[in-house]
C-alpha cells in the first residue's frame, strides 16, 4: 500500500486522535484535508507545524 503523495480526508482534526492522525499524514509526505467545528483551531494547530494551504 502507497503511504505517501495521498490525499487524505480527516473529519474532527482539531484535537484527539483526528490530530494525531493528521499530524503523521503530513510528516509522510501525504495532503490532508481537515475539517472540524473549529476552524481556528484546526487551523492553529496544524499551520504551526507544518507548510498548509487555507
């Protein structure tokens, strides 16, 4: 299975595991998409550790 160069949909990447997940996802050369009630806090979060596109 390919592990990277995917585009990966997660639901609830704010906080918990969806974070966790969407962290590793990035660090493996993967392009996620994260949604979630807390737009600004998905955003913080993930755009503080990582090259993002809003």
């Amino acid at each position: 299975m390919k592990i990277s160069k995917n585009t990966i949909l997660i639901t609830g990447g704010a906080t918990g595991i969806g974070h966790g997940f969407a962290q590793e996802f990035l660090r493996q050369d993967n392009t996620v998409i994260i949604c979630g009630r807390r737009e600004k806090r998905c955003c913080h979060r993930i755009c503080c550790q990582f090259k993002v596109k809003t």
